[in-house]
C-alpha cells in the first residue's frame, strides 16, 4: 500500500504579520526534530509570478535559493530552522499558478476541455504541493497559505487545501495562526477576531484542526476554553504563542505544550525521538540567553539601508537576513550585537551627523539594493570606515559602494561610478553584465538577473581565505546585474585592492578586501552571505564582522 502524504497546511486569522512564517517553520523544525524528513512551502497570494519584482518595503525581503528562484522571505527562515537548501518548487505564486495553466491551455494540454478556475486552478496548487513533496522525499510537508483567511487573494488556496484533504492518500490538518488583541483601555484579551476567523475558515470548508493563540502575552485558561468551546476545537490543541525572547525560542514555546506530540498523533504518526539536532538548538538558545545578559558589552553594528522606512513607522523585514545572521555570529560569539539603523540619504548634506552616528558604531554593514537614493551618503560613510579603522562589511551593492569609494579616493579616478547611476561616468568601475544589457534593453527584468548559487576561488593569504579556513572554493548566492569592470582591476590592485575572490574563470571580482596590516577588517562581497547563514551554522564573514566589532 502506498504511504499517505503528510500535509500540515498553516494559514492566519485577524490579521497579517503575526509570525505565521515562523510558526510554519517552528512547527516543520520541530517534526524534523523528531527524525522525519520534512519540507516547507509558501504559497504567496500575489499576481506576480515571483517576489523579484515586489518592493521590499512593502513585502519584505526577497530571499534568493540556490537554483536562483526569487522568493517570499519566510522561505529564508524555513532554510535557517531546517538547515537545508528549498528549491523553487517549494514555493508558488497567484501570478505562477495562472500562467502555468494559461500556458498548458495554449499549449492544448487540457485536450479541449473548458478551463475554468475551480476546479483547473486548484488542481494546479496541488499538483505543485505533490510535485515538492515527491522532490523533496518528505515524510511531511508544512504548507503556509500567505495572508489571512477571508481574503479574495485566499479562497482558491483553501479550496486547493479542502480538495487536497479529501484525498484518500493524503493525511492533512490545518493550523490556524491567530491574534489575540488586548485593548489598552480594556485590558483583557478578546477571543472574538479569532472566533471570527475560524468562522470564516469553516465558510471554505474547512475546520481548524490547532488555533495557535498569538498575542503579547501567554493565553490564559478561560480564554483557552472560549476558543475550544466556540472554535470547535480540542482545549489541548489550543497554543499559546506569546511573544517570545527570541524567534528561534518558539520551538521551545510549542514543545513544552506538546504540540509536536498532537500534530504527529493526528497524522496517525509516530512520536519518535529527538535527534542530536534538536540538542545542538537548545545549547544555541542557551547561548543566546546567555549573551543577552551581557550589559554593555554588546557591539553596535550600524545597517545603512534605505528600504526601511514606510510612513511613519522604520520596518526591519526588507534586511531580515542580514539581522538573522548578525544575530547567529553573535550568539557563536556570545554577544547579542545592537543594530542601529542608518539613512545614508542623510549623509549626504549632513557631515556632523555621518560623523556622530559611525563614531558611535563598533561596525558598519552596507547591504544589497537598488537605485541611486543615498548612494552618495552610503560611499561618504564608506570613507568614513576605511580612514578610521571601522570594521566594515559590504554586501553585493555594498561591495560596488566599497570599489567606487576606493576608485576615487585612493586609486585617483575622480567622478568613479557605477554605469547603474550614471552611465556616463569617465570611470565605469562598475558596470553592467554583458548578458544582462541584452535584457536591460528588451525591458526583460522579472527573474533575469545573476541569480542563484555560484561557485567561486578564493586567493590564498587574504582575509576572506582566512575567514572561510582557507578553502579553495565557496559556493555563495547572488542577485545582480553590475559587476566590477574588469577594465580597472589593474589600476585598482596597484592602488592595494585585493581581490580575494573570483569566479573559477577569474572573470568576475566576488570578494574586494583590503589586506588587514592595512585595516582589521575592510571587506566587501558582491553575493549575499546572509542568505546561507544559519542558527547552528553562522557565516565566516559575519563571524569575521562581530570579531573585528569586539576587537575595537
């Protein structure tokens, strides 16, 4: 008899944000804790075929895999809680599932059958669930269904997931995310936005089988029996998912409650034991909780960005990788690193303020975007670092940043510029891809750039061959169309540039560095090292930053 899927569907009540990406992993890391093979998916409810073309401030991060798929950013904390590389299967789109099938109805593989939404749509979702399943060989597979339920963008997914139930091969349950609001000038925690939801859950057929109970606080036991009672579930499957310390602490949150137990008893499945991994979690939690005790003796590490501020409100998703792996570098080092948050568009016409906000800062990190908005203030405060001995670490457009600022401070090519900002420049020290200006000219841009995982070489007796123990090739993601002009290496290696890194024909420049009897640690990566870096497993170049941060 052929073994039954396992599919854990994941979706949100009340509203967005909550920590329902999370929760998913928390809950797929937990099963996986238990020995099982475990895969995740985000399904995100947006017409845009991929995340490459979403704003990150409005959407978040958008989290490159290793085949180069443009992804949602909680694709990045399944990767960090499983430790494993996801594939673009493992993630879909409204935008993805529509042109795949107006494509095979073009393509007369419907054999002349009418196409319709329901049930064609659907079946598409779940073909794609089946299909990552299958890939990925999974015991069990933890689906997140982006947004709330309630939603127009929603109802196709759900009906997608009550189809997918009904099957006769398939063991599912659903998970409903909730938020418990608590008025300030009430001051009680209201069950009815979660009542409602489930209400609303029930209206596409669909009966939660957990509530995960979010709020600020932990839920009590009269609010944990009017959820039971009026959301038709199990007391013992309502969770209480207060705020915790820290994201990786949610785990923990749910294991006490024996949440892995009930999930794995409801998919008629064993409850197995916890693996060596899971130990190796709770001595990192240890770590972090023990780093957080450290008064005072936290480095400040400065993000000089621009995709944070929406309004009146400074939002951190667009760089969550970035955070995570200061984060896990820090914990390894036993510190809990304080970001602060830098709008390089203020440098710009503002010295006193560049200089009071880095001599404040025990590092600098500049890292990846787009466009020439605080390019100017982000190469002052590059300055800055390299003149006064500030660690420095610059990620892919932090990287060019870093090679212009060098270009015409120190290499004597006055007006150096990227091709990206001003394609006129005398000094083109960075300039676009041949490959890609094809593309740039026929308006080509959705999924287009250099994406995905690249192999490269690293130059012995330089810090990066250091930082990475001296291997001979890494292999690290990337997403961009500019690199360093070949044409100006030599004059920029004269001027004491090193390139440590290359691509394996030596043709692109994938690590600028100076050597440390020049600087302790001045650096810059045209990938993002952020999106490999793990809780048990932190990035040598972020290891390299906190280091360089305590030394000074």
């Amino acid at each position: 008899m052929k073994k039954k899927n396992k599919v854990i569907f994941v979706v949100g009540g009340v509203m967005s944000g909550v920590g329902k990406g999370v929760t998913t992993a928390s809950i797929a890391k937990l099963i996986q804790d238990r020995g099982y093979v475990v895969t995740a998916l985000k399904i995100d409810p947006y017409i845009n075929v991929d995340a490459g073309t979403m704003n990150p401030t409005e959407h978040g991060e958008v989290f490159v895999l290793a085949d180069g798929d443009e992804t949602d950013q909680d694709m990045g904390n399944y990767e960090r809680y499983l430790d494993v590389d996801l594939r673009r299967e493992n993630y879909m789109t409204t935008g993805r599932v529509y042109k795949t099938v107006i494509e095979r109805e073009r393509n007369l593989e419907y054999g002349g059958k009418c196409v319709e939404v329901v049930p064609h749509i659907p079946l598409e979702i779940i073909g794609r669930i089946d299909r990552a399943i299958a890939l990925a060989r999974s015991d069990v597979a933890v689906v997140e269904i982006g947004g709330t339920v309630g939603e127009y963008q929603n109802i196709l997914f759900l009906e997608a997931a009550r189809m997918m139930r009904r099957r006769n091969d398939v063991d599912a349950c659903f998970i409903l995310v909730s938020y418990l609001p608590v008025p300030s000038k009430v001051g009680e925690m209201k069950t009815k936005p979660t009542q409602t939801a489930a209400r609303t859950l029930n209206s596409a057929g669909i009966q939660a089988d957990f509530i995960v109970a979010r709020a600020d606080r932990a839920l009590d036991e009269k609010r944990k029996e009017k959820i039971a009672m009026f959301c038709d579930v199990a007391e013992e499957n309502v969770i209480s998912a207060p705020d915790a310390d820290s994201i990786y602490a949610v785990p923990e949150v749910f294991e006490k409650q024996h949440f892995t137990d009930l999930i794995l008893k409801r998919l008629n499945m064993e409850s197995g034991v916890r693996t060596v991994r899971a130990k190796e979690w709770d001595k990192m939690l240890r770590n972090l909780r023990s780093a957080s005790e450290k008064v005072n003796k936290h480095p400040r590490i400065g993000i000089a960005g621009k995709y944070f501020a929406t309004g009146d409100y400074v939002l951190s998703d667009s760089y969550i990788s970035v955070i995570e792996a200061i984060k896990h570098a820090g914990t390894a080092r036993g510190v809990l690193p304080e970001i602060v948050w830098l709008d390089s568009e203020i440098y710009e016409t503002d010295n006193e303020r560049m200089f009071a906000d880095l001599r404040a800062l025990d590092g600098l990190i500049v890292p990846g975007g787009f466009g020439m908005r605080g390019i100017e203030g982000k190469i002052k405060a590059i300055a800055y670092c390299r003149e006064n001995n500030v660690p420095f670490l610059g990620i892919c457009y932090g990287m060019q940043m870093l090679v212009v600022e060098y270009a015409r401070h120190v290499a004597g090519l006055k007006g150096a510029h990227t091709t990206e900002i001003d394609a006129n420049t005398q000094y083109p020290v960075i300039d676009i891809l041949p490959e890609q200006r094809k593309k740039l000219a026929q308006r080509d841009f959705g999924g287009t750039m250099r994406l995905g995982a690249y192999e490269a070489k690293l130059l012995p007796d330089t810090l990066a061959a250091k930082l990475y123990g001296n291997r001979g090739k890494i292999k690290e993601r990337h997403r961009h169309r500019y690199e360093v002009n070949p044409q100006y290496i030599k004059e920029m290696t004269s001027a004491g540039l090193v390139f440590s890194a290359t691509s394996p024909d030596g043709t692109l420049m994938e690590i600028a560095e100076l050597p440390q009897s020049k600087h302790p640690f001045f650096i810059g990566a045209q990938f993002h090292p952020e999106f490999l870096s793990r809780p048990l497993s932190p990035h040598p170049l972020f290891m390299g930053l906190v280091s360089a941060c305590l030394k000074k």
